[in-house]
C-alpha cells in the first residue's frame, strides 16, 4: 500500500497545475531485480507500456526487489502485489486490479 508521505510525493510529481490525485491514476511497479530482470522484466514493461493506449490512467515505475523472487516477476499494482507475471497475464491482472 502507499504510504501518505510517497502518496504526496507521487501527487506533487504528476500534479504541474493539473487537478490530478492518486485515485485518478493506477500506480504499476515492476521489479527490476536481478531474478526478475533474468526472468524478463522488461517484457512485463514493454507490454505495460503497449497498454498505456487503452489504460491512460497507468502510472509505469520501476521498483527494487519485492522479496519473492522464487515467485517473480512480480509487478504490485496499488500496493497490491502479483507474482508469476509475464507478458501474456498482464493484460488481466491490470483488468482484475481495476475491479
């Protein structure tokens, strides 16, 4: 979950005069680890990327371990965190975080 100090930071950020919060956006990070970078992160950002047309609300960043990198790639969505992801399940874990 996002802390109220990161939620501020992350407002001030994306706000440059626009009247913008974080419930109008979706915060993605994906781990760049080592295990999950071996495990191909990146595809998991260049799909999340390639998404962005059809979810503008996504809000794409890199993270550092999450800690479960028997379970990666992981990606946490809202402070909710996925794992086993890969560029084929993006697509519904992002339409299940919606809901």
């Amino acid at each position: 979950m996002t802390d109220g100090k990161e939620r501020d930071r992350i407002n001030r950020e994306i706000n440059n005069d626009k009247n913008i919060t974080i419930g109008d956006f979706m915060l993605i990070r994906v781990c760049m680890g080592s295990s999950c970078h071996l495990k191909g992160s990146y595809k998991i950002v260049q799909k999340i990327e390639q998404l962005r047309k059809k979810y503008p609300e996504i809000q794409l960043y890199g993270s550092l371990c999450f800690g479960r990198c028997s379970d990666g790639i992981c990606v946490e969505i809202d402070g909710k965190l996925y794992t086993h992801v890969d560029d084929k399940n993006i697509e519904k874990i992002i339409e299940e975080a919606k809901t």
